[in-house]
C-alpha cells in the first residue's frame, strides 16, 4: 500500500527543476509511514481513537 503520490511529489520537484530518484521514492514512504506512526502513538496516549493535527 502507497502512502503517498508519488506523481504529486514529482511534480512538485520538476516544479523546482528537480527529480526524484527512485531510492527517495522509498525514503519519502519509509518517513511517511513514521510519521503516521508517531500520530497514532500520540493519539493513543491521549486516550483516542482519531488523529488529529495536533498528534503530527
């Protein structure tokens, strides 16, 4: 499973005159994954069951 777009953060880099190699492809999702970790650690520990922006 995908957690991110990848054509967005291309985009968003060929905007800037950059390009993304495929090894920060999987760095970009390795960092995203952790940081939907970290938001669900922070919600639980609050005594929820729903992320919110506060837990990122």
């Amino acid at each position: 499973m995908s957690l991110i777009v990848k054509s967005k953060i291309r985009d968003i880099a060929k905007d800037e005159g950059m390009n993304v190699s495929q090894d920060a492809d999987r760095a970009f999702e390795k960092e995203m994954e952790q940081i939907v970790r970290k938001a669900i650690y922070r919600a639980k520990e609050n005594g929820r069951s729903t992320i919110k922006g506060r837990d990122i």
